[in-house]
C-alpha cells in the first residue's frame, strides 16, 4: 500500500485515461477510478496498491488501484 498526494488529469490517449501526478513528478495510472476522482486539476491524497498484475494500453506510468 503506497499514500500519494498530487493532481488528477485526464490524458486523451486512446479512449482516454485519468491519471495521478504526484508532488515528485511520478505518474500513475488510476484503475477503475470512482465518478468523484473523474475531476481534471484535482488535488488528492490518496491511498492504493500498485497493481504490476495488469497491464494498460497507455502506458503512462505504474497502475494504482485506489483503495482510499
């Protein structure tokens, strides 16, 4: 389990997918995330699990499940 703080965007690759910049420069992938993080310039902390099980096709950065 990993805490991140950072901006959520939205990356218009493919059909699309939200991302999480965090503070130190990282991007992350979100997957699966809910309708209130779905927010462009959004600033969150948030808590998940790195998820090395399932790949993606835009390729952006590491895949975090949020759990919090």
């Amino acid at each position: 389990m990993i805490k991140v703080t950072g901006i959520i965007k939205y990356q218009d690759i493919g059909v699309g997918v939200w991302t999480l910049v965090s503070e130190s420069g990282e991007t992350y992938e979100l997957y699966q995330p809910s309708e209130n993080l779905r927010q462009d310039g959004l600033k969150v902390t948030l808590q998940g699990k790195i998820r090395d099980d399932i790949m993606s096709m835009a390729m952006v950065g590491q895949i975090l499940e949020v759990h919090k």
